[in-house]
C-alpha cells in the first residue's frame, strides 16, 4: 500500500488533484468492502483516508468532510472488528468536523448524525448514559434541520429512532417508546411497497410495538405487530439476509398472543417459524444462540407435558448447542441460562450427577463473567448486575451443585459468582510477593496498573463547594494509596483511559501467565485457597434459593459440612424480610437520630412481636440446625456454658439472597417466662462477612494490633453535620472513645471534618471511629454516604483507597452494613467498603440506631477492647462488641430489640 501511494503521488500533476483520487480511491475501497467483505479493503480505506486528511490544509472547505469521512470509515472497522480506539478516533474526527462547521452550513446535519451514531456505538459498548443522551440531543437536531424533500431524510429519521429505542429499553420511559413508533410511522407512509427498504422499515415498526405491548400490554398493539411483520415477511426475499431476524420476530408476537389467548395454534406457529429462522441462520452467526434461546423458550411449556422423552431430548440438544457460540455477552448468557433450564426440565434433578446440569450451570457461570468485565466502570457493572439479574443465577447454580453432591464446587461458584466488584477489587490488591520475587518488573507494572485501575472511572470525590471530582492514585509517605484529584477534561477522556487501563491489565495477566509456576496467577479461588480463612472459627455459607436452601459450613481443614435447610424456603426468608421492615418502622431507611426528634417516634407495639418471629424463625430453620451440625472438636456447642462461664466459640456468617439482610447473631427463643430459652448469643460469638475470599483478603491486608503497639486512633464527630438533624450524643461518644486511649487519637469534629482531610488522615491511623448521619442510597448503592461537614464520603471514594495501616473501623453511624435488596449477593454498604479499604475487623450497623445509645456502647466496647487487646487475645473486637451489646441489652431490656440487635461485626 505505501509503494502504491508513493507511486500514485509521483504520478500526480497538482496536491489538489491528488486529494481527489486519493478520495476516489478510498469511496473505491468501501463499496469494494461493502460489495465483498474483505477486510484489507477496509484496512487500506482506513490508511488512504488517514492520508488525505493529513494532506488536507486546515481551513480548507473540505477538511471537514475528510473528517467525517475518516470517521465512517473507522466507525465501520470497529463495527467489523470492536476495537474500542476505532471509535473513539471516529468519535474525536466527528466532533472535530462538526466544530468547524458553521451553522446554517448544508453538511451540518450531516456531521450531527455521524457524531451522534458514533456516541451511540459506545454507548452500546460501554454503557456511558451521557453517550446516549448526546446521540438522541444531536440526532433531534440533525431531523430538525433536514428538509422533507432531502433525500437522506428517511434514513436520519431512522438513525434518530435507533437511539430513542435504546434509551426506551434503558429508562423504560413510554414516551420514548411512543415517539419510536411515530417516527417509524413516518417513515413507513411514504415507503411504497416497491422500495426495498419497505420490509426492513414494517420490520422496526412491528418489534417497537411489540415492545410497547410488552410494556402497557395493550392487545391492539400486539395484533399491530403480528399484521405488521406479516407484511414485512410477504415483502422480503427468500434469499434475503434478513428473512430469519424477521421471522424470530414474528414468532416472539406470535408466542407473547398464545400467552394471552392460549390458541394453540399460536404457539404452534411461533414454533415453525421460530425453527425456520433456526435453521436459516449459519451456525457461526452471532444471532445463532439468541434465537435457539426463543426456541428454548417457545418449546418449554409443550416439553414440561410432552409423553415423549426422544422428543424433549431432540429440543434440548438443539438448545444447548447455543451457549459456545460467538455473541454479545448478554446474549450468551441468556443462551446459557436456557439451556440450563431446558437441562433442567429433560434431565430432573434425579440425574444431575451424570454432570449434564453441572455442565450447563458452568456454562452460565462463564457467561456471566463478560457482562462485568473491568473495563466497565464499578456503576455499569452493578448495573449489570441488576438488569441482568445475575445474583439468582448464582444461587441457582449453587443450588445445581449441591443437589449433585458437589459441595466444594458449590462454595467455590458461588465465591466466584458473589460480590464480584468488591472481589475484583481485592483482586486487583492481591500481594505480588511470589511475582516480584521473579520478575520485579512485571510485577510493579502489575500493580501500577492494577492501582490505577481501580480508580479509574471513578468522579467521586467532593470539592469545598460540594462537587463531585475525579480521582487518581497517589502514595503517602505512609505507604497507603489513596486517590487524589487528576486533571481529567472530559469523561470521553476519563472513559479512554479506563479502556486502556483494562486492556493493559489483561495483557499483562496473560504475560504473567505464560511463566512456569504462574498459570493459575489471578484465576478463580479454590476450596484450598479458601480454608485459611477459616482459621479463627467456622464460616457458614448459607445458599438461599428457590430450588432449594442449604449451608456450607468451611473448617479451616478444607473440610464442608452440608446441612440441608429443609424448613427454610426463598419465600418464607422475603417474608421475614419484609417483616423486619415493619418490625423496625422503618428504621432500615432513616438515618442515625436523637430521641428529641420529633419524628423519631417509637415502632408500633406490634414490632416487638414481628421481631420475635423472626428471630425465633431464624434459630430454628436455620441456625440451631447450623450449630448443631457443627462438630464437638471444633465448637463444643453441647458442652459450651451459659454466660458467665468459659469464653465461647466463634462463627462467621455469610448469607446469600434476602437473608443477608437478617440478623443471624440475634437469632433465637425470646420468651419472657423461660429465661433458659436458646439464643444464639449464648452459644457463639458472630461475625459476618460478604464472602469467603473476603475474610481471606482480610486476614492478608495487614497485620494483628499487639499487646505492645498502641493504636493510632481517628475520631470523627458531626454533632451539627450542615443539612442533617443534630446529633449531640457524638460529642459524647467521641469522648469516651479518646477517654479510653488518651494518647493515641486524633479529633477531627465538625468543620474541621472535612471530605479531604478525613480520607487524608485515614491513611495516618490504625482505628477510624465515624460517630456521624450515614445513609443507604437505593437508587445507587455506590453512593451510599457518610455525611461530614463540607459533603459525602461514599461508597464510590472509599473503593478508591487501600491503606496498609487499616486495621478497625468503628461506623457508628446508620445503615453502614445494610446493603441494597437489588443487589444482596453485592453487599454493597458502607461496612463492606471499610473491608475493601484494607480494614480488618469493622463494626457496623443494620438500621438506624438511637442517638443517646451511642456513647453508652462504644464507651462498654472500647473498654473490652483495650482489655482484650492487652491480654492478647484473638479476635479482641468481635468479642468486645459482643460484650458491649450484652451490657446494652441488659440495660435497654431484651425484648428492645431495635437497640441492641442492629450493631454487627465484619471480618476478624
């Protein structure tokens, strides 16, 4: 190709003249790729359209349609082969065009369109919502300024009705679908039926008000689509390419009429057609899975009843072929996800141990694994989380295992499969020492990158007027990395940077992973990895699914127990759920509060009531059958004494699904006229954790306090946080928390609590002690929030920093460990968070407590701490704690339980 240009400028009289064929050439090229599909063709266009626009003066009229041009081209090449530069280089011509067009220029709307399909190409890439509102923005313009006699006016008509669906299916808002189907009308009407463009503009019109009926369920809709896509099909080639996308889409009409109707000729029909399309497309299209998925789907009700098993065999096979293939992530996944249950349905749960299901639910798992990929930001991948409802996939796969008799694989699933950001998180901090002592190099490379990685993406931090600022990593002389402001200009920048620290980071896991010895570098947790988290006490997983519910109890041996949870169901653990929301009126949304405000009046009477069944509920379905499975050796639950005897055994819980919100330390019989009834309290010590591989990390971020080391303690007060009801009980509790160490703190309370200088000063201190507002943000769990004086620190700042200092964290604030029902399998609370810092042992809350009761826990809690970290003990703060709630259940009374029961401990 150089020889070839260089000859071709040789041969050309003028600059002007060489532009020109230069631009010939590479039109030549495109309609040659368009025509043939090669790819050099669109390889040597990219090159000669480079060439002319270096060639073309700045200024001259036709730089900008080199520009836009360049910028088709590559849009094309990344729609070929998705390389993400592709189009961010087409993004940055594009805007670069339109900049210098003036208004009222003829092209410009033509530069609006292709700027606008570009941002929504990585729109659809990434998932960046301001991508898709610039789109839709630009699009309406370009419409707008296009003449009803233009030529080019159909098809930007179309472009703007592309992006206004994709934002319907993001926000699900009607209007957008409503103003989908009218430009699509308009662009039907004038379309006669000789035109080839006919069947594919029917085709649109029909999958939106499919679409509209799935959302209003208004039948005219769905008869609409059906006549619709009829006309679509009797307009479209046998040969055509997109004969079988249209009839998936008829047969989908098809079946959702046959869900209302229950014709059977419906479902019939939905099923030949839905098998033409099948066997139309190649088994190497990208659509091949997704379609054998609506097979799956459209077959399922006939083969739950069908006497004949060769033919419920012959569905399976088809549909299981789907999940290998070639596609998007989401696509793939929902091919697995059929296909493991048409599994389900051919094979029953008596024959999982022939492997069939264990392989299906693997299946599932590797699919899953794209949809979350680091190169999204931490906000996209919990929004992945949640549209693609993955946590009940976990559970379900678990579950899958567990009925085989394949324990260790079920906990080593559901390790992988549960809080995935927090463990890509770790992940990313895992100690480099056997790297570095091989090859020092590549494992500072690693880690740089892996740093970098973690905040990028991230605007999280708050300036002094509030806003929210970027973040890059920095080092203290203190050794704690901690995110610092990085002049990022835009967030096309800011998205660019995290797409190449991604890319970065997986080539050098690759690298790492071709040396001797480093193979499973970085790669899924196993059981063997697992047991040393287990070394101060049994942790008990506890799967929650609608299948089945079951606990895998972990000994540090590498043995599992499994105790099956017969009594407990999904259903009756919602029901529980929903009943703790009652029972504490309310109080899991409300923040930290004095008994003065007016507003924080007393639960009804019935709360007491309500909670005592559920915790009488939960010691009997689920841990009294957990405890008395535990053995002798390793907690002597029979033998153990009652309070006031020797020092009780230690557990660690990690609950799955709507039970993770449930308080299992506080589970037992509360009968006022036998003080002898089982409590959970009396038997063990609890602690929770998100995850196994978290309590792992934990034990390997830092070190234990000794009897000889004085803690450098953090205190932060906000009696008079600006926006938020008072809290004078914090001032209290600040005191006797410095009371108990005089030495060792530092205060910072009201405006000298700034954002800044407490994520400064974390990295100064071993203890944190945050007496202050806190709240739990439903919408966005990543914004979940400490309020201090001058703003937020939330959730997002705090997955920003790792101080190897970190050793307690004490968050006596409100709704610091309760997490998103949306996502229960993320824990994605504030408490969580501290353990991603680097913090070993946190003491948290599950609802909102009561102001005045603060300085009375904490100064009994700081009190059995120093005591038990002076005598060396193990496990010095989840004793501590437990003692301190004692002292406050005795004083507050047994049956108060909205005082006592929320305070929870994490990790060691």
């Amino acid at each position: 190709m150089a020889t070839f240009i260089t000859r071709f400028l040789a041969a050309t009289p003028d600059e002007d003249t060489y532009l020109a064929l230069l631009r010939d050439y590479a039109d030549n090229l495109c309609n040659r790729f368009a025509r043939l599909g090669n790819l050099s063709d669109l390889e040597d266009a990219v090159v000669v359209r480079r060439l002319a626009l270096k060639l073309t003066p700045n200024g001259r009229a036709g730089q900008r349609s080199e520009l836009n041009e360049y910028g088709l081209t590559l849009q094309v090449r990344f729609n070929r082969l998705g390389e993400l530069k592709d189009l961010e280089e087409a993004i940055t011509a594009h805007q670069r065009a339109l900049d210098i067009t003036p208004d009222g220029h003829s092209d410009k709307n033509c530069f609006l369109i292709g700027l606008g399909t570009a941002l929504q190409l990585r729109f659809d890439r990434l998932g960046s919502l301001q991508d898709l509102e610039d789109a839709v923005a630009l699009k309406y313009r370009a419409v707008k300024l296009t003449h009803d006699s233009d030529t080019d006016r159909l098809s930007r008509l179309h472009s703007l009705s592309l992006s206004l669906l994709s934002r319907y299916h993001r926000f699900g808002q009607l209007q957008d679908i409503d103003d989908v189907i009218a430009v699509q009308r308009r662009i039907v009407e004038p379309t006669s039926d000789n035109q080839i463009t006919k069947s594919s503009h029917l085709d649109d019109l029909s999958s939106s008000l499919q679409s509209r009926f799935d959302r209003r369920g208004a039948l005219p809709d769905l008869e609409e689509a059906i006549s619709t896509q009829r006309r679509a099909l009797d307009l479209t080639p046998d040969d055509h390419p997109d004969l079988p996308s249209r009839l998936d889409h008829l047969a989908v009409s098809l079946e959702s009429r046959w869900r209302i109707i229950r014709a059977p000729e419906d479902i019939e029909h939905a099923i030949s057609v839905q098998r033409r399309a099948v066997e139309l497309t190649p088994d190497n299209h990208p659509k091949k899975p997704s379609r054998l998925s609506n097979l799956g789907v459209f077959l399922r009700p006939q083969l739950c009843h069908s006497p004949s098993r060769s033919r419920v065999t012959m569905a399976y096979d088809d549909v299981s072929a789907s999940h290998p293939m070639v596609c998007t992530p989401t696509v793939k996944l929902r091919a697995a996800r059929i296909n493991s249950r048409m599994c389900t349905v051919v094979y029953g749960f008596d024959r999982l141990r022939d492997n069939t299901a264990i392989r299906a639910r693997q299946a599932v798992l590797d699919a899953i694994r794209p949809c979350i990929s680091l190169s999204l930001s931490i906000s996209h991948r919990l929004e992945q989380l949640t549209r693609e409802a993955i946590g009940p996939e976990i559970t379900a796969t678990a579950a899958t295992a567990i009925a085989a008799g394949k324990h260790c694989l079920a906990l080593e699933w559901l390790e992988e499969g549960r809080n995935v950001v927090w463990s890509q998180i770790m992940r990313l901090r895992r100690p480099l020492d056997d790297l570095r002592s091989r090859d020092s190099d590549l494992a500072e490379q690693l880690r740089q990158v892996s740093v970098a990685l973690e905040s990028a993406g991230r605007r999280v931090a708050m300036d002094g007027h509030g806003h929210r600022r970027p973040f890059r990593d920095a080092i203290t002389p203190e050794g704690t990395a901690f995110i610092t402001p990085t002049p990022y200009a835009t967030l096309d920048e800011e998205m660019k940077v995290h797409i190449q620290l991604a890319a970065e980071y997986e080539r050098l896991l690759a690298q790492i992973r071709k040396m001797k010895g480093f193979e499973d570098f970085m790669c899924p947790i196993t059981l063997a990895d697992l047991a040393p988290a287990c070394k101060d006490g049994p942790v008990a997983v506890i799967n929650v699914d609608r299948s089945r519910c079951d606990a895998l109890i972990l000994y540090r041996t590498a043995v599992i127990v499994h105790v099956p949870l017969p009594d407990l169901s999904f259903e009756a653990v919602v029901k529980m759920y929903l009943r703790l929301a009652i029972a504490t009126g309310g109080r899991t949304n409300k923040c930290r509060r004095s008994i003065r405000d007016g507003r924080a009046s007393r639960p009804p009477q019935e709360s007491g009531v309500h909670m005592k069944r559920i915790l009488e509920l939960l010691w009997k379905r689920v841990v009294q059958p957990i405890l008395a499975a535990i053995r002798d050796e390793q907690l002597a639950i029979h033998a153990v004494a009652r309070p006031g005897g020797n020092r009780l055994p230690h557990i660690t819980w990690c609950a799955t699904g709507p039970l993770s919100f449930l308080p299992l330390h506080a589970a037992g019989v509360y009968d006022e006229k036998d003080f002898r009834a089982p409590k959970a309290f009396d038997f063990v010590v609890s602690s929770y954790t998100p995850s196994v591989s978290a309590l792992l990390a934990v034990y390997a971020q830092s070190t234990v306090l000794s009897a000889t080391e004085t803690p450098k303690i953090l205190v932060i007060s906000q009696p008079r946080t600006p926006g938020q009801k008072p809290l004078p009980s914090t001032v209290a509790e600040a005191v006797k928390v410095c009371d108990h160490f005089p030495q060792s703190y530092t205060h910072l309370s009201d405006r000298h609590a700034t954002v800044n200088a407490v994520l400064e000063a974390m990295g100064q201190h071993d203890w944190v002690h945050l007496a202050c507002h806190g709240a739990q943000d439903a919408h966005n769990p990543i914004d979940s929030a400490f309020f201090l004086h001058d703003g937020r620190l939330d959730l997002s700042c705090l997955m920003g920093i790792s101080s190897v200092r970190a050793r307690l964290a004490v968050l006596s604030a409100c709704q610091t460990a309760k997490g998103s029902d949306k996502l229960p399998e993320e824990a994605v609370h504030l408490a969580a968070g501290m353990l991603a810092v680097g913090y070993r042992s946190v003491v948290a809350t599950i609802w909102s407590i009561k102001d005045e009761d603060g300085p009375v826990i904490m100064d009994a809690f700081y009190s059995a701490l120093k005591r038990n970290i002076e005598s060396d003990e193990e496990l010095a703060v989840a004793y501590a704690l437990h003692e301190a709630v004692a002292k406050l259940r005795n004083t507050a009374g047994e049956g108060c339980f909205i005082r006592w029961v929320p305070f929870v401990h994490f990790g060691m």
